[in-house]
C-alpha cells in the first residue's frame, strides 16, 4: 500500500502510458518503459494502475492497442482444465 501523499499524478501517468507507447520495439515492457520514464520502479507503476481506473483504462488500452490482451475468462478456464489433467498424469 502506497503511505503518504502519492508522488505522481493521474494526469502524469496516463501522459507517461502515452509517451511510452510511441516508443521503437516490443511493447511487452510497458510498465518497465513507464517506470524508467517517471524514475520510479515497475511496482510503483503497478500500485498506480490498481489504484486508479482511470490510469488502468489507459494501461489496458495501449496493451489492446498492441495485441497484448489479458485472457478471457474462457482462457483461463481452458488453461486450469489443461493443468489439471497434466497433474493427473504426473499422479
């Protein structure tokens, strides 16, 4: 949990996600590109994303925008199923 008064603004994350995204490469790195763009760790990036919902609009977006998704619940589904049966067969 973030103690204190927070050292960034929503305004000047949601800018940073958008200056970041226009880099060169792999968006894969994201929060990594934000968090040496602001000076901070990839946690505090993280704590700002869970916090604001705002900034988790704009996180989302610049990873949909690069075909980077979160699974569906369905995917997951499938996954767990696949694990399971993989234990199965180890038992």
């Amino acid at each position: 949990m973030m103690a204190g008064k927070l050292r960034y603004t929503e305004a000047e994350l949601i800018d940073a996600f958008r200056d970041c995204k226009k880099a060169e490469g792999s968006q894969d790195g994201i929060v990594q590109r934000v968090a040496l763009y602001l000076g901070c760790t990839r946690q505090t990036v993280h704590n700002y994303i869970n916090r604001s919902h705002k900034i988790w609009e704009v996180y989302m977006r610049v990873r949909t925008n690069y075909g980077i998704t979160w699974p569906t619940k369905i995917d997951v589904t499938k996954v767990n199923l696949n694990l399971r049966n993989e234990l199965r067969q180890l038992l």
